[in-house]
C-alpha cells in the first residue's frame, strides 16, 4: 500500500514537475530553509545555469530553444529564492562572534575563503569586477542584441512570408513544406519577441544581487551589534558571509547571462557552433604561420625570460599553420581533378547522374516579356504574385480540385510588354499590355468616351483604350471600368483555367481527391476502388467529362457514389458520366437558372431534330466520346436549326440553352461544340433531379423548318 501510494506521488511529480517547481520557487521566497537545503539548491541552481550554457551551445538555431525565455524566468526566481533564504540564514544565526558560524551554508563560506581568504578587501574587489562585468558587458549586450534581433524579425516577417509564397506558386516547394516554413518564422518572432522580455529579468536580476549584498552587509553589522559583538568582528564576519552568499548567487547568473548572449548572437545556420567556429577558424592556415612568426620575433625581441613561453607557442602556431595549409592544398587538387573528370565526362557524352533525368513540362507556367519582370519583382511589390495566389485558392473553391503551381518565367523571346500562359508547355492564351497604364473598358455605362490606344480585354474580348496613371480619375468619372496590369493578368489567367480544367485535373490530382475523401469516408472509397475495381484512370475521366462543361466537382461524395451506384452496369466513363450528371442535376440547372426567379429559360429541341441525331450517332467500340456522323446535308440542316434559334434567344438576351431527351444530350453536345463551343446543353432528366426547386420556361423551339436551303 504504501508503494502503490508512494508510485502515485512519484507519478505526479513526473507529470506535473514544472508546476510543483514553480511552487516550491515561490515558497523559497519567504519560508525558512535549513542550510543542509539551501547548500542543495545552490549547488542544483549553479549545475542549471552551466547546463543550460551547455544547450544554447549545441543548439544550430537560436529559435529552436524555445522554452528558453521562460527557463530564464524560472532560474531566475529560483536564484533569487536562495539569495533571500542564505540571506535569512545569515542574519538568524546565533553563534557568529567567532567568526564563522557553524550554522551557516556550507557553500557560502566555501566560496568566501576562496575568493576572499582572510582578505576582506581582496574579495570584494573581485565581487564588485564580477557585478561590473556582468551588468554592463554581458548583460547589457545580451539585453541589447535581443532588441535589435526582436525588431528586424518583426519588421521581416512579411518579406519572409511573401517569399514562401512565391516559392509555393513557382512549385519550388509544397504545401507541407510551405506551412513548415512558415511555423518555424512563427516560431523565430515568438522566440525573439519573448526574448526581448526576457534579457530584462536577467539584468533585473544583477541589479537585485547588489541590493541584496549591500542589505546583507548592513543588516549583518545591525545585528552583530545586536548580538554586543564588536564593530570589527562583525564587519569581517558579515564581510565574508556576504561574499560568498553574493558570489554563488551571480556565478549561476553571470553563466546565464553569457548564455543568453551566446544564443541571442547566433546565426541561423542548421549547424552547432563547434562546427561554425572550426570552418571560420580553419578557412586559411597561413595565418597561424604568421602569427606563429610574429610571437617567435615578439619572444626574441623582448628576452627577459619571455623567449621560453614565445618562441614554443609560436613554433607550435607554425605547425598547426603548415598543417592546416596542407590539407587545403590536398582538397583544392582533389576538387580540381573531381572538375576535370566531369568536364571529361561532358566531352565523352558520359552524363552525370542528375543530367540522366528527364526535364519534365511544368503543367502550368506563365511567361514574361521583361518589361512585366517589375510585375513578380520583390522590391516592386510583387502584385501579380499575391494575386496568383489567390486564383489558386478561388480556383480550389470553384471548381473542387487544387490546380498544379502556376511557374512563373521570364521569357526573351516574347515581346517586352507580352505574356503567354502554358498548359503542359502549350500556349493556351497571350497577349500584351502595357505597364504604367490603365485598360479602360466601356461596358455601357460611358457618358464621354475618351480617346487612347485602342486593344482588347484579353479574358473577354471586350473593346478597350489604354490609358496613362494619371488619367485614371478621368476614366473612372467618364463611367469606365478601370483595370490594372496585374488585374488584367490575373482574370485572363482565371478564365483560362475555368476554360481548361479538365486539361489540368490528371491522376495526381484525382488521387489526391480520393485521399481526401478517404479520410472522412473510407467505405466510400473502398467500394469504388475496391469492390466496383475502378481505375483512376477511369475517375479521372469521368471528372475531366464534368469539368468540360463547367460543372464543379467539389460534391465529389455525390460522384462518387453515383459512380459506385452504376459502375455495375457499365464501367464507360460516358455512361457513369450521364449518371452523375443526373445526381448533380440541382447543382447544374442553378449554375444556368436567373438567380432572381430560380427560371432556365431553354431552347427546346424537336422531337425530329431529335430522331435525326439519333439516326447519325456512332458509337466508338473503344468507349471514347459519343459522336454524330451527319452527311454534309443533314449538317447543313442541324447546324442552321440551332443556330437560328440562337440568334433569337440571344436577341431576348438570354444564354442559349438546349434542353433535349437525356439518352442523346452527349451527341448534341458533341454536335454544336466546335461551330457553337458556349451553347449549353441540358437534359430532361437533369431538370426533372433538380425538383422544384428550379422552373422551367421554353422561350424557343429548335425544329427543321428553320433550315434554309
């Protein structure tokens, strides 16, 4: 029983032992300690402070030392709770008129005969070095360095994230990787910035020392008197207590003081500090060979004796001196012959092992005239790099997948003021615009039109002018939509990837989707991948269908299912693709519904257009694309039915949308997409999934006696 409770104290201790040391620090404060304890904790505070020197030693980075300013806190009340109880414990002893007293710490006296002998003066001397030199050399500059340290991270830390960013969107790095980096900046300002609190409780703890000494003295002398010993006795006695009691409470505190600097005057190097002091020290051995030759000359110039400690040591530095040059010379042949083995290598047409690998196509990249170069500038700002960002994470929400990095290059080739944007190293749009100028676009509500270089919005097509900075007022009182440079390249990269997201979604993606959802839905997953035997191949392309025709792909669950549903019947991307077309039928029909009345006002197909389309439909036995094989005539037909029909719809200002039988909505999607590529096509079964919650409203009829012959 008594085990088992002891076990349970232990346990607690364990667990809790910041906590209990707290306590036990506070109640040092102002509860009387036997000397046998005080002795114990000044011998524990001073092997603390030399093992915390020790760390800061062997730490690479100052911030990894993290609990570091709370430690100092700690030990810092810790020595000031043995400073106040040896203070207690010298003023309350009873037998002191010899001398020393048998009752007072161990420690103390030891470190007083040490220090002062019988010399009183002789240790206080070295006392009040001590103080002097911990208070305004290492305390100080340790106090110092933690200002200016906490100050330039501070003002920093927004550089430092902007540059992760941009490493993060020309695919330098990941996203761990960029969340990583990111943590240790937020880990290094909350270092710095509780450092720069903390080096006060070290300087706070000097100056309480030298209170507390000078209280020692005094009091000691008030009670000796007290006690009738003579004024001398109780000088020296008091004297000798109060430097050995002041001397073990700085020594811990002069160490962490130099700790504190070591750490605060760090670099940021991953190595130890052995390791930076050995290559700064090593980098060129002929300077030990001419500070060995100066000390031997020094040696023989001065005589008197100082020849025998000189000229040894300076021989010595020639030694380590020739040494050092030595093996400098064997590295810089052995780096000289490894260069002309790989030059060798080069001519023969031997490649090194790096060169072997394939330089793969970035999947996305955009290329710069060097007249945009200031646009991805850091010391410009950098707009269009925030910016890119931001699509990336619009993109993600829009569409349900994250987009690959976006490389951003600049390219000689291209025109000063051109950029091009690549999709697996195809130029899927480019254009050109001018820096320092505004496009101004008339989009019906201009009062004055204004005149300036004519071009095109990139992204839509729109007719614009450009205009300089300083007639951006102007344009925008005329009632002009005013848009920058980084704007206009933001928004045309923005729809060039709604326009080609399925060209971007390829297995990497779609494996990343499925672990996804693999966190929150394993039994999902598992009877997709598992139990129906579906590839990623065949998701994937199930996925590209939809986002074809810009139907998002963040309801991946309902796909899912609906593909786990169906894949027993027919495991043809097209055909699970009109199933999960169907199950997204709400979400579809609002994508094209007036948000006002929840109304698809639609262009209804015939029942013979209808007939027509599947007389021609083909096929393919390999399970690719449905497609409508019309003889010239019948096309000639299709392609004037719709396309009046259209005409009218867009005279009312609506979006042409078709509605037909959900069995041939693939073939007349894949018959008007290379005359018409914005005609929408929807099918019955979509509106019927999406209930009520979205009307219905014919405002045309598509039937063949439109065709004109």
């Amino acid at each position: 029983m008594a085990n088992e409770s002891r076990g349970k104290v232990i346990d607690f201790i364990s667990h809790n032992y910041v906590a209990v040391a707290a306590v036990l620090v506070i109640f040092l404060l102002f509860i009387p300690i036997p000397k046998v304890i005080i002795d114990l904790c000044m011998i524990l505070n001073l092997a603390f402070s030399i093992i915390i020197m020790l760390a800061v030693l062997s730490i690479p980075r100052a911030a990894d030392f993290q609990t570091f300013p709370r430690i100092i806190l700690i030990q810092t009340m810790f020595g000031l709770g043995i400073n106040i109880a040896s203070t207690r414990l010298i003023l309350t002893a009873k037998t002191v008129a010899t001398g020393v007293s048998s009752e007072q710490s161990a420690m103390v006296q030891a470190f007083a005969h040490i220090v002062a002998g019988n010399n009183v003066v002789i240790g206080f001397v070295i006392f009040i070095i001590l103080i002097v030199v911990q208070m305004l050399v290492v305390t100080k500059g340790a106090g110092r360095v933690s200002e200016v340290a906490a100050r330039f991270t501070l003002d920093s830390m927004t550089q430092k994230f902007f540059e992760i960013d941009n490493r993060l969107n020309t695919g330098a790095i990941d996203d761990q990787e960029a969340l990583r980096l990111k943590d240790a900046i937020n880990r290094e300002i909350d270092f710095y910035s509780n450092m720069d609190g903390s080096s006060k409780f070290v300087s706070g703890n000097v100056k309480a020392g030298i209170f507390i000494t000078v209280v020692n003295l005094i009091g000691g002398i008030i009670v000796g008197a007290m006690h009738n010993m003579q004024l001398t006795d109780a000088v020296r006695t008091y004297s000798i207590l109060t430097i050995g009691d002041g001397l073990m409470s700085q020594l811990p505190s002069i160490i962490i003081s130099f700790a504190t600097g070591l750490l605060v005057t760090g670099t940021k190097s991953d190595e130890e500090l052995g390791e930076q002091v050995k290559k700064d020290f090593t980098r060129d051995g002929y300077t030990y060979v001419i500070v060995g030759a100066i000390l031997i000359v020094t040696g023989i110039a001065l005589r008197a004796g100082t020849q025998y400690l000189l000229l040894p040591i300076g021989a010595f530095f020639i030694f380590i001196g020739l040494r050092l040059a030595n093996n400098q010379e064997k590295e810089k042949e052995k780096k000289k012959a490894q260069e002309e083995q790989q030059k060798a290598q080069n001519q023969s047409g031997t490649s090194s092992p790096d060169s072997d690998k394939i330089a793969l196509i970035d999947d996305l990249c955009l290329e710069l005239g060097y007249a945009l170069i200031p646009l991805v500038s850091k010391e410009k700002g950098a707009e269009l790099l925030e910016r890119i960002v931001r699509i990336r994470n619009e993109a993600k929400l829009d569409m349900g997948f994250l987009i690959p990095k976006i490389h951003i290059q600049d390219n000689m080739t291209l025109d000063p003021n051109d950029y091009s944007f690549k999709i697996k190293g195809i130029e899927a749009g480019h254009a050109n615009i001018r820096l320092d100028y505004y496009m101004c676009m008339d989009t019906g509500s201009v009062i004055t039109p204004l005149k300036g270089e004519k071009t095109k919005d990139p992204a839509f097509g729109m007719d614009a002018i450009w205009l300089p900075e300083d007639r951006r007022q102007e344009a925008e009182e005329a009632g002009y939509v005013v848009v920058d440079p980084p704007t206009i390249i933001a928004t045309h990269i923005t729809e060039l990837i709604r326009a080609n997201a399925a060209r971007m979604l390829g297995r990497k993606e779609v494996s990343a989707i499925i672990e996804t959802v693999k966190e929150s839905n394993p039994v999902l997953v598992n009877e997709v991948m598992e139990t129906a035997k579906l590839s990623y191949g065949q998701i994937q392309k199930v996925l590209q269908n939809l986002l074809e025709e810009n139907v998002s792909i963040r309801d991946i669950v309902t796909i899912l299912e609906t593909i786990a549903n169906y894949a027993g019947i027919s495991k043809n991307p097209w055909d699970l693709t009109i199933k999960v077309r169907e199950a997204l039928g709400l979400q579809i029909c609002l994508q094209y519904a007036d948000p006002n009345d929840k109304k698809l006002r639609v262009m209804q197909l015939s029942q013979g257009l209808s007939e027509l389309i599947q007389q021609n439909a083909f096929y393919p036995t390999d399970g690719s694309r449905p497609q409508v094989a019309f003889d010239p005539v019948d096309r000639r037909k299709w392609l004037n039915c719709v396309s009046a029909s259209m005409a009218r719809v867009k005279d009312k200002g609506y979006q042409p949308i078709i509605l037909c039988p959900g069995v041939i909505r693939q073939l007349v999607k894949a018959a008007t997409e290379r005359e018409m590529p914005g005609i929408v096509v929807l099918s019955e079964m979509e509106i019927l999934a999406a209930g009520k919650s979205v009307s219905v409203e014919v405002i045309d009829n598509i039937t063949e006696e439109e065709e004109e012959i």
